[in-house]
C-alpha cells in the first residue's frame, strides 16, 4: 500500500497555487446533468472523489468528455438509467447529490445510501424530508433510496439542523419544481453559493444563497454554461496551518480570502502573522505558537474540516488550548496517531484538551480519514526525525499532487509504494 515517508524539521517556505474547491466541484458536476445541453466546467481539483462522481455521471448514460485534468465538458442528454450504483456511492458520499438532479429533472431517481470518510453520523434524514416537501415519495428499501413524483411543487422548508448536503440537494430539486421554494435554516457555506450561481447561470432563479433563507422560484428548464469552480477553502487552510506548525513562511494563492476569516482569526490568536493580498494570503510563522480555544461551527465559523490541522497548530503550542467538536462525533479518531508522535491531548466527550509540547518525533502512522491524513502529514513536517502515514487514499480523495507542492515549499517527503522504498527513503536522508 502507498503511503507518505517525510523527514521533519525544516520550515516550509515558498509559495503554493491552490486547486479548485472538491466539495463544490462535486456539487457542480450533479448539477450538470439537469439540462439536455452542453455543461463545461473548469478548474476541477484532479482528485479521487471528482473521478468517482465522473465515473457514477457516466453510468447513468450522460456524456463525460475529459478536456484535461481540470476541465470537463458534460452532456446530460443521453440519460438511460435514473439507479446510481452502490459502487460508487460507497466511495464518495456527494454522489447522493444526484438524487436531488436527477428527481427535479426526471422527477424519479434512485440511489443508494451514502459512505465517504467515518468521522460520525451524518443522517440524510434532512435530504428526505426536503423532497417530500417538494411532494416526492420517498423510500429506502434494500440499502437503496427511491425518490418518485408525478409533480414536484415549491414549498417552504425547514431545515431542523444547518447541512451543507441537505441545502444542496434540496436546492437542486426545487429548481425544477413548479412555483416557490424558501429553503430556511439553510447552510452558507461557499459550495452552496457556488452551487446556486452555476445554477443561475444555467437559466435557475436562486437568491439568498450564502444566508439563511434561499428562495428558488422553478424554471421549466436549465440550459448549457461554462463556468469555474472556486478555490478550495480547506485545501488553502491546510497549507496555511502547514506553514503555522513548521515556523515556515509560506504565501497561499488562488483563494477567496473572505472564504478564510475563520482560519486566520484562529492563527492570529495562536501568534502568527497573516498578510492577505487580493487572492492569496501570506502565513508568517516567526514567534512561538500560543494556545486558544477553537469550535467548529457551520460557516461563517470554524470548519470543522479544518479542526485536525488545527490541533496539530496547538498541540505544539505553548500553554493549553481546547477544541470543541460540534458537527461530527468521530473527528477525533487521529488523536490516538498523534500520541504516537508525542502530542498530549485528552479527549473528554466533543472536547479535545491539548498540553503544548516542544516538538513532535517521527514515528509510523495511519491517516483514519481525509483531513486527520493531511494534519498527520503536517505533523510528521513538523517532526524531529522520519514520519511515515499510512493509508494515504483517504488523503488522496481531497488532496492533489499534495506531497509535489509540499516539496515545492522545501519538504522533505516522497509517496512509496512499499517497505523497500520507503528503507531507501529513510537511507537518503540520514
């Protein structure tokens, strides 16, 4: 199996060009299958989750023609089957957003119940009853969800919880739906945004996307577009806190820096500078680390995909800090990994207590999901000595070329494909 070898201790310094945004592009992609013609989107992240959604698109009959790594050009005429399957939804969760596309343009479809990373419970209880709402029939027999309506007609909804995937499907639905929809309670994340201007430039009629309320008046039809995916936000963060927990210097371009307030806020309060510029933000990284407390909240609060990089900030910090986890209840899962690497973090229910140390030491560890797989990877950056991360697929879902632009910053770190080339990793760089 591939993993990660790195040889820790040097300060990342450079600068890094960030892709487009997974969790939009993905959102996007479901989307393009809703009109007859042509769909073109660009600056697509060239990661394992975009390549599964392509592969589900394709089997359900749509014409997926791959420009290049970053450009797909999708036709969602040839449609013969409205059954997403299993093999693809075991991989990526997102694939469920074709439940929503396919119901608002053929008013049926059929999916299977999602998988993607185990970090908690993420009930699609909120999707449900969105489409029963717009007047579907819904129900799950034999792993499978089947949506079915004669007619899908707008309503005013509301979402008992704050979900970015619930606000998206639903979205997608109603745009197809006759009359008003008012989505309240929805989330605001930057996919969702960029969800309903793809949309909109498809011929849909959103307002409100990025607050609370979204009104979605449904339009007969959607029509071909080109458009680009946005900057990835926690792909961005992550290089950011790369930077923080190397004492390194590192300049982030292509992002959105109003996507990012939440992080920034967070490395200020722990002793870093940031400089934003126009579309990249600088993270200088010179004085001792200083403890803060951080929970995660739905947008515009802190991510909670950006807690396990997070942690490996403070767990090098000089005091103690705490992390509240209030969206995922297995978030946690890469503390016992980073205990491997010395961290002294105590966990108490949805609380991470976390004792700064001096220095992490190399050791071998296993990337539990996405994002606890990139921060182990920071970690191992920041470490005395050699890291190895295993099971890095996980990392590879959200994550592109993610150890050649690490190099590009001055890491030491090589993806191998077994203990040969790891030992032969490990000899260079005694």
């Amino acid at each position: 199996m591939e993993r990660y070898v790195m040889k820790g201790g040097t300060p990342l310094r450079g600068e890094v060009v960030i892709g487009g945004a997974k969790n939009a592009a993905l959102g996007l992609l479901a989307a393009a299958v809703m009109t007859d013609e042509k769909v073109k989107i660009d600056n697509l992240p060239d990661v394992r989750d975009i390549n599964v959604l392509l592969s589900a698109i394709e089997g359900i009959g749509a014409t997926v023609n791959r420009i290049d790594a970053h450009t797909v050009e999708i036709c969602g005429k040839g449609i013969h089957g409205l059954s997403v399957d299993y093999e693809y939804i075991k991989k990526i969760r997102a694939s469920y957003y074709l439940l929503g596309a396919l119901l608002g343009k053929y008013k049926k479809a059929e999916v299977a119940l999602p998988g993607g990373c185990d970090i908690g419970s993420r009930p699609i209880d909120l999707h449900l009853k969105g489409f029963r709402a717009l007047g579907a029939n819904v129900e799950i027999s034999h792993g499978l969800i089947s949506a079915k309506a004669d007619r899908l007609v707008g309503n005013h909804i509301y979402m008992d919880k704050v979900s970015v995937g619930a606000t998206i499907n639903v979205l997608m639905a109603a745009t197809l739906a006759e009359g008003k929809t008012v989505i309240e309670n929805a989330a605001k994340e930057p996919h969702v945004v960029d969800v309903a201007n793809f949309l909109n430039s498809m011929g849909a009629n959103i307002r409100g996307a990025g607050t609370d309320v979204i009104r979605i008046v449904g339009v007969e039809k959607l029509h071909g577009t080109e458009y680009s995916v946005i900057p990835d936000q926690i792909e961005a963060g992550t290089f950011m806190f790369a930077a923080a927990a190397t004492h390194g210097d590192v300049t982030v371009r292509n992002v959105i820096p109003k996507h990012l307030e939440a992080t920034t806020a967070k490395l200020l309060e722990a002793g870093c500078q940031v400089i934003e510029f126009d579309d990249a933000v600088r993270v200088i990284a010179a004085e001792p680390l200083k403890p803060t407390q951080v929970t995660t909240l739905p947008y515009p609060g802190f991510p909670t995909d950006m807690q396990p990089q997070m942690a490996i900030v403070l767990a090098l910090a000089e005091g103690t800090s705490t992390i509240t986890e209030s969206i995922f209840e297995n978030r946690f899962r890469y503390v016992d990994e980073l205990a491997r690497m010395g961290a002294n973090i105590k966990v108490e229910s949805n609380i991470a207590i976390i004792n700064g140390i001096e220095k992490y030491t190399g050791a071998r560890v296993s990337a539990p999901d996405l994002r606890a797989g990139a921060a182990l990877v920071i970690a191992g950056l920041a470490a005395d000595g050699v890291t190895e991360v295993d099971d890095i697929q996980y990392i590879q879902r959200g994550y592109e070329r993610f150890e050649e632009k690490l190099r590009g910053l001055g890491a030491t770190i090589e993806r191998v494909a077994n203990d040969h080339d790891a030992q032969k990793f490990k000899l260079k760089v005694s």
